[in-house]
C-alpha cells in the first residue's frame, strides 16, 4: 500500500500498459457480460463502419482507476466521472494518468486521462479520493 | 421516442459481489490489487474484508425498465460515472436497479443523435445507498431508424 502523503500537485500518478491485445477484450466481455461484438469480432467491427474491433470504453475506464487503488487503506474513490472521446484499437498503446488538482479538507481532487501513442487523450475525465 | 419512459425505474434486482467474478474483472482491467483478491489482506485492512474495484459495478444486473429495448449494436458510449458512499464490499448483497433519467435529441455532424441518461442504483437490502452509476448513450440516426421500421 503507499501512502496518500505522497501525493503532490504537478506530478502525476502514471502507467503505461502493453499494446491492447484482442485477448485483453475477449477477457474484459467475458468478466463484464458486455458482449458487443463490435469489441471481439472483426466482421461485426466493420460492419458497424468501424476500421476493426475496439476496446469497451469500460476497460479504459477500469484501467484507469487502478492508479488509485494503492491507496485505499487511507482513501475510497468517492467520484469517477469520465467522457469517452476517441476509440482505442488494437496494438494501440495507452498511457494512464492521474494529476492532482487540488485538495480541500479530507478530499483529493484529481483530472484523470488515457493517452494513446498519438498522445490523442481517448478518455478524459475527474475523480475524488475521500479520506476515510 | 423514449420520451414516455423518463423517470421509469426497474424493479431492483438482488445481486452478490462474488469473490470469483470479481478475481475475473480485475484481472481483466489489469488491478489485481491484493485489496481485491486476497482474503488475508481484506481482514486485516480498515473494511475488515475485501472492496471490489469501482468500475465492478459493471457485472451486475439492474433489471428491465419496461418497454425499453435497446439493440446491442450501434451505441455509443459517451460518457459514464460512478458516485459511492464507501466501498463495496466482497460478499455482499446489492440491490441494484437503473432508470431513464432523460431523453433528448440534438443535431450532429451524422445527422440526428439520441442522448439516452441512465442511471444505475446499488443499494443496501435495507435500501441504503452505497452506489450510483450514470450513463450517457448515444443513438445515432442510423440505428434509430432501423429500430423504428
């Protein structure tokens, strides 16, 4: 567990994950029960006019949110709010951030987003650690 | 077309925070946090048990608003949050049910788009809040028309 004293406005938690892989979304339909198969099927992609499967705007968002999840001994993500603002393909590589904006009394204010390797932010969006 | 069912909500649905899909969805999103997954380090943690990862609402089922039939195909995904009041915890019962918050209809650059607002609602058996979730779907013109023929 690390310790939320270590956070600091203007560096921002990071990770980088390994290109998305058609196993990581066959995984994610499989334990989310979201079975579109514009995510797994490459015929039902394009199709549905898309250039081939994509990611569930879900598994970002799950991703993303483990940022946080060393530090829940001491806080619980109280709001997690995101938009979905570009699709995320196959071999496409992501990079999670999470940057402290502000902190009042017992709540850390966070601006969350995933990058892709065109630095094209596909989800953007906020959340709030509370102090337990 | 939806308008007659904002405000409708499903009757709730009792669901379970069970320790094997929930080893299942975080190793699905890459968080497999011992937090989650290891019983040891639940009890001796603040919660005295494990929490689930705040996306893991996504497995549960919400119930059927009556007379709302979306095609699997063709949403989009716009937007989507989560509020909780504290952590869920492994091993408990949700009672979890969703409504339409609103419909309305704007014109976009591939003709007239539906923004659907869905919440989601996970409660204690005794009707104590723990979690709400929203999100916002996007119907294009194309998938509309095809569900209206």
């Amino acid at each position: 567990m690390n310790m939320v004293k270590e956070f600091s406005v203007g560096t921002p938690l990071e990770v980088t994950l390994p290109p998305v892989s058609r196993l990581d979304l066959i995984k994610y339909a499989g334990a989310s029960g979201d079975f579109n198969p514009i995510h797994t099927i490459d015929e039902e992609a394009t199709k549905a006019g898309l250039q081939g499967i994509i990611a569930h705007g879900m598994w970002t968002m799950g991703n993303l949110a483990k940022l946080f999840t060393p530090y829940y001994e001491e806080v619980f993500l109280e709001d997690y709010s995101v938009a979905f603002k570009g699709m995320v393909f196959l071999g496409d590589v992501l990079t999670l951030k999470a940057s402290l904006s502000s902190i009042q009394n017992d709540r850390y204010y966070f601006d969350v987003a995933a990058l892709n390797q065109k630095n094209e932010s596909v989800v953007k969006g906020s959340a709030i650690l509370k102090r337990l | 077309m939806f308008e007659s069912l904002i405000g409708t909500r499903s009757t709730p649905v009792k669901n379970i925070v069970e320790r094997g899909s929930l080893k299942a969805f975080s190793k699905a999103i890459g968080d497999e946090s011992p937090i989650y997954l290891d019983e040891s380090v639940g009890k001796r943690s603040r919660y005295g048990c494990n929490i689930a990862p705040p996306t893991y609402p996504r497995v549960f089922d919400y119930g059927e608003i009556q007379g709302f039939n979306l095609p699997n195909v063709g949403l989009i995904h716009g937007k989507q949050s989560f509020h909780y009041e504290r952590p869920l915890l492994v091993g408990e019962t949700v009672m979890c049910s969703t409504s339409l918050e609103n419909y309305y209809e704007r014109n976009g650059k591939s003709g007239l788009l539906g923004f659907l607002i869905l919440k989601r609602y996970g409660e204690e058996p005794g009707g104590k809040l723990i979690f709400t979730e929203e999100q916002v779907v996007i119907i294009t013109e194309a998938v509309r028309e095809g569900m209206s023929s």
